[in-house]
C-alpha cells in the first residue's frame, strides 16, 4: 500500500543535506516539502546541489520551526550545537531525525567535555545494527518522534568491532583504530587544510591524541555492546577523496581464544543484517565498493604474532555514515520495511 511521507530537510545546501535529498529521493513513499538552510535562503537548489536535477528549481528557505513545521518528517543536517534548539520547536507528533552530534550521548559530562556548553538530552540512536543488552537498537526504533542518527566515523568503528565484543573475544581494554577519511566528512566549509591544493596528493591526520569528538561515541556503542572497560585510541587521516571512510580497528584476542571463533563471531552477528557484510575469506573492503550505497564492507582477521584482532571496516561516510542511516532508521520508525529505498549497489571504479 502507498503512503505518502512529506519530508523537510534543513542544511539542504550542504554535504549532509544534499545527500539526504539524494537518498531518500529513492524512496518510493517520499515528497519533500520545505528545504532549508541559512546562508543560502533565497537561492534555487540548483546552485549549491547541481546534481540533483528534479530539484534543481526549487527555492531555499530560512530555517525557521514555522518552515519545518507541518511535516511527517523533519531532517536537521545542521552544524553541531545547531539542531537542539530548532528540534525542541517542533510539534511532538513530528519524526525528526538529527545528523548532527546534539542528542548522540547519554552523558553529560561527555558532551561537555568533547563539545561543551550543555547536553540538550538524548534521543533514541539511529543505528538499527547496534548490539545492545537486549538485542539490537532497532527493536528501540518503532514509533520514536525523535532519532540521533550516529557519527560517520563511529558509525565505521562500531560496525567493525562490536561482534568481537559482543561475542568476547576480543579485549576491549585496548582498542586502536586508525581511519582514511574522504574530505566530505569535514563538511562544505572554506578552510586552507581543505583546498585542492593542500590535500591532492596528501595525507593528513586530525584530532589527534584522544580529542576527537566521536570517541565518547564510540565508548558508548560497544559499552552496549557488552564491554565493560573500554579504552579506545583513535586516529582519523584525511585522505584525497571525496567520500569514504576505510577504518582499521584492533584489540587484543581475548585469553584462550582460537581463530575459528573470531571469525564465527562476526558471521552470526552479521548473518541477517541486509547492510552490513562479512567479506569472504581474503577479500578485504575497499571504499570504492561502498560508494553511493548503504552498506558497510567487514573483514577480519587474528594477527598471531601481535595476538591481536584486526578488522577493518569501509563505508560511505555520507550514505551508510548518515543519510542512509537516516533513511534506514526512518523505515523502521514508520513501520516500514528496514531496506526500502536504500541500495547495496556502489559505484566503481
């Protein structure tokens, strides 16, 4: 049966809120109603999304509750800090789904540390694959008015790890991950680290030392994943291209351990998930493979001499790293089914 789904998406002149015009352009029940941004009011989409052609005509208008108001849902592809404020406008009978960091965490004192100024609440997480102490966050998602949907970055490293944690054999105590990451992630913003003539041919570290904001994220994912102490390292690297996160995630291979059960782990965890594939043997998950889809490529592997366990994970950071998990959450918020709209198909080479 048919349903018509009205969508507004505030910060459509973005990254963010391109691709999820994008996105749920491919789902059959959508219309979009209100875009919004800031700076760009007044302008035809067409100048900030070229590539979106069916929508290249129609106007941008101010962000503003009375806007996005009147809409089935509401999409916030804001700035960090910026989507509390608009979202605690907005009718309660709404289902509004938040790209930023605003409603992520369910500590205080992290949000603080790592984004300051005051926690605005925490909203149901929009990662329907999180293992948590009951199941997964999916059975959390139905019928929810309000949806956190996960950092890119946290998004890559939990898929990654979270069997091996879940199932215990890694040891969580000692977490290294080092990440690739396409320029998109940093948002469309002029900054000298980000023109072409700093970043073609350049690799670049970020965040380094412990200070990125999504490690109390990423903390909290595989604390529902079942770890009781989590000690994480965590180094991103922007890398020249557009789009794509390649994580490499390590721990130690927990006491008394074989290598069979590594690998049996991450299959029953990701046997029936229609987005998140466990390569076979040998194959290992290339950003190319991933672009403009859904899904999230895994390998893993035991490093017998480190007694380590390697995954490494790879992902879009804009499809399944966030307007795809807003898409998929949005599905399972409305009943719907958890695939609609959403492909496992990437563009390569």
């Amino acid at each position: 049966m048919h349903m018509s789904i009205r969508v507004a998406v505030s910060g459509a002149s973005g990254y963010v809120g391109g691709e999820v015009l994008r996105v749920f352009s491919a789902h059959p029940d959508v219309e979009f109603g209100a875009l919004t941004a800031h700076s760009s009011a007044g302008d035809a989409l067409g100048a900030h999304q070229p590539h979106l052609r069916h929508l290249a005509e129609r106007v941008v208008v101010e962000t503003t509750p009375e806007n996005l108001a009147g809409h089935d849902v509401v999409v916030l592809a804001l700035p960090h800090g910026a989507s509390a404020e608009i979202a605690a406008q907005l009718p309660p009978e709404t289902l509004v789904i938040d790209c930023g960091a605003d409603h992520r965490l369910e500590s205080a004192q992290a949000w603080a540390e790592y984004y300051g100024g005051d926690h605005a609440g925490t909203w149901p997480y929009g990662m329907p694959e999180l293992i948590t102490p009951t199941g997964h966050q999916r059975d959390a998602l139905p019928g929810t008015k309000r949806i956190a949907v996960p950092g890119c970055n946290v998004t890559a490293v939990t898929l990654g790890l979270q069997p091996g944690v879940a199932a215990g054999v890694v040891d969580p105590s000692d977490v290294v991950a080092v990440l690739a990451n396409g320029y998109s992630g940093a948002g469309k913003k002029l900054a000298v680290p980000y023109l072409a003539s700093e970043a073609l041919g350049s690799a670049q570290p970020y965040a380094v030392g412990g200070s990125h904001r999504h490690i109390p994220e990423i903390v909290q994912n595989l604390t529902s994943a079942g770890a009781a102490d989590v000690r994480l390292s965590f180094t991103p690297t922007l890398v020249p291209m557009a789009r794509g996160i390649l994580a490499t995630v390590t721990a130690p291979l927990a006491t008394g351990v074989n290598v069979e059960a590594v690998r049996a782990a991450w299959e029953d965890a990701y046997a029936d998930e229609p987005f998140v594939h466990l390569l076979p043997e040998g194959q290992w998950p290339t950003t190319a493979a991933t672009l403009g889809a859904n899904t999230a490529l895994i390998q893993v592997a035991v490093d017998g001499k480190a007694g380590r366990v390697v995954v490494v994970a790879a992902i879009d950071n804009l499809v399944k790293g966030t307007a795809g998990a807003a898409l998929q959450s949005m599905n399972v918020a409305l009943g719907l089914p958890e695939t609609t709209g959403l492909t496992t198909i990437g563009v390569a080479p």
